[in-house]
C-alpha cells in the first residue's frame, strides 16, 4: 500500500478515535477559515465518521475539521473497492449532464465553425495546448462532423490568448484555426487587429468556458455526450456510436 493511501488511513484511525460529529454548514465554515483559498462546492458525510467529503470541481478531498486536516487520497473499503473513484466517476457524470444541458443555450454563431457533417461538435479548446492540437488533427481528417469551436487560453501558455485573437481577427476563421493548431505561426510572427468587434467576442468566448464550468482543454460534447481530453479511442468510439444509432 502507497504512503498515500497509509497516511489516508492513519488520519482516519486518529479521527475515529475523536468520536466527534459536525454539521455540514459547521464543516465548511471550517474549510473556509482553515482553507480560504479552496473553491467549495459541496460537503457531505463520508463512509468515515467524523471525515468529511469536499468536492472541488471533479475532484474529492477528505476533511477532518476537529483536526483541521484536509486530506487528499483514495479512501477503500474492505473489499478492496476504491470508493473514491466511484464517487468521482458519479460526480464527472454529474457535472457532464450539467455541462450538456448547458450547451443547449451556447451562441453558436459566435464560435469558429467548420465543416458540414452530421455530427454536432463543440469543441473548448487552447491554441497552444498540445492535446487540443492532437484533437484538431483527428477531427480535421473527419468529413462527418460539423464542429463548434470556443475558446478557452490558459494562463500557463502566455501566447495563447494573442493567436486567440489572431484566428478572429481573420475573415476566414476556420482556416486561421487550422493553421494555429498546425503550428504555423509559433514563430511569433503574425499580426493581429485591434476591433472592438474582436474584443466583445474574446469576451464571450471566455465567458462560455466560465458558465459551462470547464476548467481545462480540450472539452467536447459530441452529439450531447461530454468527452474531457484528447481521448482518440473514446472520440472516435462516440463518433462511430452515432453514426450506428443514426442509420
């Protein structure tokens, strides 16, 4: 057993012992106090008395307020059954139908589209993501597919946000797209325009990524199936899924 998972354990024994019990509005005034920085969604009981379930996003911490201790690990039962990753697999599926029930209001015409096939496909992604790049070059080859694209730079690629505004600023976007994912202009010479047009759409790209609660890239929902990452084998798998239920 990792160190991981024994100092998971051993903060379980310790909180066990205390024997004490708090609400959940008392557990996460505590969080708050103790952890200000951390985004909460949600607290609930765990199978543990006395530890807390945190979520943050799609991922879950263990909290101990008597102690103060936050945890991050996997908790298992006794059959060996990592209850943790079931919990998240029930929050990512959670938050996929939040996000797909979303996308039904998205502005499509303000995102960069391309091609004209039948499957929908939106598509959040970062110019100088690597991964996002690797799902451009899938998706390109695919005559089948009509795709949305948003935008969505992270700050850890400082340049993202300028080829963002490059790519809008072209008359023909889809094209720009292509050429930024291929790599083209990671000389860093290229051109942009100032348009207060340009701007107001940076503006409601970001804002799309915000509302629909995506933190990081590439994000799809493929005929109203979300798909986190540049999975292949799943886009493909949804894709050809589709395509038989279509027939």
């Amino acid at each position: 057993m990792n160190k991981l998972v024994s100092c998971l354990l051993v903060c379980i024994a310790v909180i066990m012992y205390s024997g004490v019990v708090f609400a959940e509005s008392d557990v996460e005034k505590s969080l708050k106090t103790n952890f200000s920085d951390l985004k909460i969604d949600s607290v609930a009981s765990s199978p543990v008395a006395g530890l807390y379930e945190v979520t943050v996003g799609q991922t879950i911490y263990y909290y101990a307020p008597k102690e103060g201790i936050l945890i991050a690990g996997q908790m298992f039962d006794k059959a060996k059954r990592n209850l943790t990753a079931d919990r998240t697999q029930e929050l990512q599926a959670k938050i996929g139908q939040e996000i797909v029930r979303k996308a039904k209001d998205l502005p499509l015409d303000k995102a960069v589209k391309a091609g004209t096939g039948k499957h929908i496909v939106i598509e959040f992604t970062d110019p100088d993501c690597p991964y996002c790049r690797k799902a451009a070059e899938f998706f390109e080859k695919r005559t089948d597919v009509t795709k949305y694209t948003f935008f969505m730079p992270l700050p850890m690629h400082p340049d993202a946000k300028n080829k963002v505004r490059y790519i809008l600023c072209q008359q023909d976007k889809g094209k720009a797209f292509e050429e930024v994912m291929k790599g083209k202009i990671d000389n860093g010479k290229y051109e942009t325009c100032k348009s207060a047009e340009v701007d107001d759409l940076i503006k409601i790209h970001e804002s799309v990524a915000a509302k629909m609660g995506i933190s990081s890239t590439p994000f799809f929902i493929i005929n109203e199936t979300p798909i986190s990452g540049a999975d292949i084998p799943k886009l493909e798998q949804e894709l050809w899924k589709k395509g038989v239920e279509g027939k």
